[in-house]
C-alpha cells in the first residue's frame, strides 16, 4: 500500500478507503497524511468553539485513526474543557511562550506523539496486510 492510500477494514470488510491525491486544479503539491493535528488557542475557549474542535478531531480521527490530535491553550484551562474535548488525544497549558523549559516540555510532548501516531499507522497498516494474505 502506497504512502497516499490508506484502506481500513472491519471484519474483513473495507470500511474507509482513503486515496490522496492532488488537486489538479490548483498548483498545489502532494497531500501528505496527518501525523500530529496542534490546534492553538491564544486564550481559553469558550463551550462551543471546545466541542467544535472535539468533533472535528474525532471526524478526522475517522479518516486517519493513527493521527494524534492535541489542543493547545495559551495560559490556563478550564475544567470544563476536559469535559467536552474527549477526542482530544492531550489538552496542553502553556503558560508562557518565552519559558524555554516550558517549550522544550511541548517539544518533547509533540515528539511522543508523533511516535505514537507513527507506531498506530504501522499496525493498522500490519493488520490490513494480514487480512490480505
């Protein structure tokens, strides 16, 4: 299976296929296929925008189940933001964005789930070739 498709199946049965390819009507280049998703907000927001973003990860989740979707708040959160961001893979405080320990914890934070993301895809692309075989 090439970088660009991506066919996921349950019970032997194809459930999503996604092909990627470019647009031919715009110069654009190659679409690749989303590892970690940070969405960033300059401050908390509010109910609706947090379940906005909740279920537009978890459509994408839908598409590419290995991506890693993290939620990021520039200064403090709210409980209710962990109530209603459940598809959220972490929610991040960052208290300030000249704390150089502060950005190397988000540095490392993006690492691991990029290695997580990257350990997801390599199963569900393992499990899909043995169904094949």
């Amino acid at each position: 299976m090439g970088q660009k498709e991506s066919c996921i199946t349950k019970e032997g049965k194809e459930i999503v296929n996604v092909i990627l390819k470019k647009d031919s009507s715009q110069n654009s280049k190659d679409v690749g296929l989303p590892f970690v998703i940070l969405e960033l907000k300059k401050k908390q927001p509010n109910t609706h925008d947090i379940l906005t973003y909740s279920q537009k990860s978890e459509m994408i989740k839908t598409i590419f189940p290995f991506c890693q979707f993290l939620f990021l708040i520039l200064g403090d959160i709210s409980p209710g933001t962990y109530r209603h961001g459940i598809n959220f893979n972490e929610i991040i405080s960052l208290k300030d964005m000249t704390d150089r320990q502060e950005i190397n914890r988000l540095k490392d934070l993006l690492q691991k789930h990029f290695l997580i993301s990257i350990e997801n895809l390599r199963r569900l692309t393992e499990t899909n070739n043995k169904r094949r075989e």
